[in-house]
C-alpha cells in the first residue's frame, strides 16, 4: 500500500535530524577553533613547539628557549603553536589525553589548561626515524612561577 504521507514524514524527520546534529557540530567546532572554552578575561600564552629529530623545542614568548622541556603554571590558559622542522611528528601527552600532529610548514594550535601540578611525560607518536624511541620530553606543571 502506498502511503506518500509516511514517507513525508520520514524525510522531515531524517531532516530535522540532520539540521540538529549539524547546529551541534558546528557549534562546537567554533568554540573549539576559537579556543573559546578558555575563561574570557585571560589571555592564554603562547608557546611555539618545533619538532625535530629527535627533540622537542619550546620557545616561551619572551624568546627563552628550552629543549625537552616545557614549564607551565597549573590553572593557566596556554596555547602550543606545534610546527615541525624536518618529518612528520605528534605530540602525545598521554596522562593528559593531548594528541597533535607536527607537519612541516603548517602551525597548529593545541589548546591546553592543566589544572593538576606535576611531571607528564611528552611523547612523539608519528614514527620520525630510527632515533624516534628517545624522542620525549617533560611537561612540568607548577603551581606558580613557571615560566
């Protein structure tokens, strides 16, 4: 039996659906993009991250650099700006669930507020040759006077 009004219904069901999911989705992608899930009356600090076989640079703002090594204030909004300089890298901070892949020539911005204090391990999750095993780094979160 031929029933054109159960089919309408589907299709505007299937359409509102669809329209609810997608809202959902690209609101989200904007608070993310914008990194608008930081507190709005502080400015996060940006820290640029250069990748290379086999090290992890960090360059803090006020141009100090520090190599395998990252220190941040617990509670802080911070930015990582993650380029590589010569492979395919990923940074991988696993106590903290943070996974971002470093390409050459591209910037990419991981958002990252740590509220606990402590040491977390930073890996290279991208194979980036044969020295990759000894490519990790630290993550020393602090309660004040980081840099």
């Amino acid at each position: 039996m031929f029933r054109p009004s159960i089919e309408l219904l589907t299709m505007i069901g299937a359409a509102v659906i669809l329209i609810v999911l997608g809202g959902l989705a690209l609101h989200y992608l904007v608070i993310i993009d914008t990194g608008a899930y930081f507190p709005h009356n502080v400015k996060p600090i940006v820290i640029r991250v250069i990748a290379r076989q086999y090290v992890w640079e960090f360059i803090y703002p006020n141009g100090t650099v520090s190599y395998d090594k990252v220190v941040i204030q617990a509670g802080k909004p911070y930015i990582f700006n993650l380029t590589s300089a010569d492979v395919i890298h990923a940074m991988y901070i696993v106590q903290l669930g943070y996974k971002l892949e470093a390409i050459p020539g591209y910037y990419y911005p991981l958002y990252i507020m740590v509220s606990k204090p402590g040491i977390y391990n930073i890996y290279c999750a991208e194979f980036c040759g044969p020295g990759h095993y000894t490519m990790i780094g630290k993550l020393i979160v602090v309660n004040g006077g980081g840099k």
